[in-house]
C-alpha cells in the first residue's frame, strides 16, 4: 500500500519536512548515571501501568543508537525530533554531567553529519525526581531551574540543534499528572493542575528567552497538544459546555502564550482554584515564537453537566484505534483552520500525529493496513488545512518505533518500526516502508 497527496501539494516539495519522533523515557533506558525522574517513581506504585513495567529498558536506545540512527536515514526523513533527559544531562548541584552530554552531542553529531535536522524538545515529562521532592511544578522555583537548565544545555549543544522546543504537551504535565493523577507525579488537585499549568508556561517563557540569546539561529518554539471538542448537539448548555471544555484543555495552553491572557473562565474558576500569577508572568510566557508544534490525535465530544460543567460523550459508533482513541482526520484539518482563524499563528509543524494498532509480527513482516489508512486520511486532512491558508511546513510521525507508552506500558504500539522488547530487534512496518516511500518520491 502506499500514502498518496494530491499531485499539486505543498507537501510533496522538498522544503516540506517529514520526520518521526521519539521521547528520552519512552526509549532510551539504562539509567546509568541518570537521575531518578518521577516516571521511575511513579512506575513504581501500585495499580499506575497497567503491565506493571517501567522504562529502565524500554528501546535500550542509550546502547542502540548508533543503529536506530541508521534505522532513521533508512526512512529517507528529514528531520528526526527527540527529547533531552533532564536528569540525564544535569547534576543535582545544577552543573552538567559530561558523560549524559556527551551521549546527545555523539547523537547530535552522527545526525548533523546525515543531514538530517535535529529538533530537539528540552522537557517530554521526565522531571528529576529530587525537583519533584521539593515541590515539582507546583513550585514557581521550578520554572527558574528550567530556564537554567535550557540555559546550559543549549550553550553545551552549540550549533548542533536546528530546532529547540522547550516543552512537550504542558497540558499533559499539568492535567494528567498533577489535576487528575493518571500521569506522573499522580497528583489529584484541580488546584496542582492550575498552579503546574501556569509554572509550566513561565518555565516555557523564561526558557525562550535563553533560547534566543543562546542559539537564535535555531527555530525556537514550544509543542502543544490539542484535542478538539465538539458539542453533542446544538442544545444552548451543550454548546457552551463544549466551549469552557475547549477552553479549560486546549485554549488555557495556547491563548496566554499568543496573546499573552488566559481565557475568560480563569475569572469563573473558584478562588482556591486558580493559580497564582505575579506581575509581568504573562509578558514572559508570550514570548514570540518560531514555530509553534501541533500534536493530534483524536477529538473529544462534550455535552453539559451540572455538577461537573462539562461531560465526555463517547462515540460507539466510530472507527477506533488500538488505545480507544476515535479516528477522526477531519478533526485535524478543523482544528488547524480554527487556530488560524483565531490567532496570528508563526509556522507550524505537526509535530505528533500517529496511531496505536494491534500489531502483529508474522513471518518477519507487520502488514499494518490501518495503520497506512490513518497516515494517509490524516496527511490528506494536513494538505487541506494548507490549501486554506494555514502555513505549515512539517509532519512529524509518531512515533519512530514501538516504545514506553507511559500509563499503557508495553501493551500499545505506536511505532512504524515493530521493535521486539526481548531481543531488542527492529523491524519496519509496512507504513514505515509506505512513509519512506512517499517521503523518497516528492
């Protein structure tokens, strides 16, 4: 099978980048001289993964990257978007530890002498357990240690990094892990999801100005995750429950950075809810931005409540990925007219977009058809929303290779490679031979 885009797209010209993308926890294992971070503590209790596992192996990527990295020039990619360990990188006394910089400068430099760009995500969850002890994101210092830390590493990569996002996903730090708990640190506060969303995007401001200073030639950004709410009907309550949902999970992340305020319903959150924002904290996360990074996978669906606002209304009906996730392309397209529609956007890459599918390895092959069906519906939905004046100028698909999936474990499978955790062996699905394909005949 193969994924085909109109004859007259933008994103068959080589200016257009197509990468795939991995996560420092989800892959590299070998905790070596890395600092404990609050995925190995959380991996720990009780009843949080559902397989019992934990990422001290997952990919073995640390001892296996000289051969993922042929894996990746193998896919004929442009560009490949990894994340930094912060507890892999830095000591606890805030000095670099050379042996965690010298692992990503050998990665940096075996991808630079490929060319393939780097675009390198400087926090994908993995706090340093020893931050998290004495207060984690809840604590406004944290923000600083950020900035401190994008400091030195951005200084010790020099001009290796063609592209620096300081952030991955802010809402799912802030809401899985410290609002509702299914996500490290496991905390269930409405006041912890607040307070880490607002400690997270100062971390994200102050970061950028670093950024600027220290490598202002890269494209510096941030990623965000966005899903979609749709009302359940045109009822009046059911449409304005859609609208706070929206602007509680998707718009509080995007508008303080674009437009430098939170949305309205910061003003109706209760008192005890809402985080505490200092003098001048909204001029340093609405730095300007290089690029903004879009991840989507599915859309929800909301109808009103009136205890909770808002209520989630599964769709029975609809196609489904492996992880229960709705497949709905048009939803991607919707959504990246609806943000252009709503704020003066920089260039946008998409920076996650991929599935979860019941794999199989037979005969040495995984014949992935739903898998190819979901890239090509959802590249055709991306070609769409450039043919509607949305300036895009990459796909990023998630992810490289089987891995970690956080709260899931070992059981879900996102990859285009098939990577057998036994033995470590990787083998390229039939999407991942459909992308290098589609990537190799612009």
């Amino acid at each position: 099978m193969k994924i085909q885009l109109p004859k007259n797209s933008a994103m068959l010209s080589t200016q257009f980048t197509y990468g795939v993308a991995t996560a420092s926890f989800q892959i590299e294992g070998s905790a070596d001289s890395r600092l404990t971070n609050i995925w190995d503590t959380f991996c720990k209790k009780t009843g949080t993964i559902i397989d019992q596992s934990d990422g001290l192996i997952a990919c073995d990527h640390v001892n296996l990257w000289e051969q993922d990295i042929d894996l990746i020039n193998s896919l004929n990619v442009d560009a490949y978007r990894l994340s930094i360990s912060w507890g892999r990188v830095m000591n606890r006394d805030a000095s670099l530890n050379e042996q965690g910089v010298n692992f990503y400068i050998k990665l940096l430099d075996k991808l630079n002498q490929l060319n393939i760009k780097v675009f390198v995500t400087l926090y994908h969850w993995d706090l340093p357990q020893y931050i998290e002890d004495n207060g984690g994101w809840l604590n406004r210092e944290t923000a600083y240690l950020f900035r401190d830390y994008a400091d030195k590493i951005s200084t010790a990569f020099g001009n290796r990094v063609y592209s620096y996002a300081t952030l991955n996903e802010p809402f799912c730090s802030a809401y899985l892990g410290y609002e509702v708990g299914v996500h490290a640190p496991g905390i269930a506060n409405a006041k912890a999801g607040r307070t880490a969303a607002h400690h997270l995007l100062l971390a994200h401001g102050l970061a950028m100005k670093v950024l600027q200073i220290n490598s202002p030639d890269s494209l510096n950004g941030i990623v965000l995750n966005f899903t979609p709410c749709y009302a359940n009907s045109e009822d009046a309550a059911d449409l304005a429950a859609t609208k706070y949902a929206d602007d509680y999970m998707n718009q509080w992340y995007i508008k303080p950075i674009l437009d430098g305020a939170y949305p309205d319903l910061l003003e109706s959150l209760p008192i005890d809810v809402r985080p505490d924002i200092h003098d001048g904290d909204l001029d340093i996360i609405s730095q300007p931005l290089d690029f903004l990074g879009v991840n989507y996978y599915t859309r929800l669906i909301y109808k009103a409540n009136e205890q909770d606002i808002f209520e989630q209304v599964p769709n029975d009906t609809a196609l489904h990925t492996d992880i229960g996730w709705e497949i709905y392309p048009r939803g991607l397209t919707e959504l990246l007219t609806s943000l252009n529609m709503t704020y003066k956007l920089p260039p946008v890459y998409i920076t996650e977009n991929g599935a979860a599918m019941a794999d199989k390895l037979t005969d040495g092959e995984v014949r992935d058809k739903d898998r190819i069906n979901y890239y090509q519906d959802h590249l055709r939905a991306v070609n769409l929303a450039i043919e509607q004046g949305v300036d895009i100028r990459g796909y990023f698909a998630w992810s490289l290779m089987d891995n970690f999936e956080w709260a899931e474990g070992y059981l879900k499978r996102f990859g285009i490679v098939y990577v057998d955790y036994e033995t470590q062996k990787r083998t390229i699905k039939s999407s991942g031979l459909a992308y290098r394909d589609l990537i190799s005949n612009r």
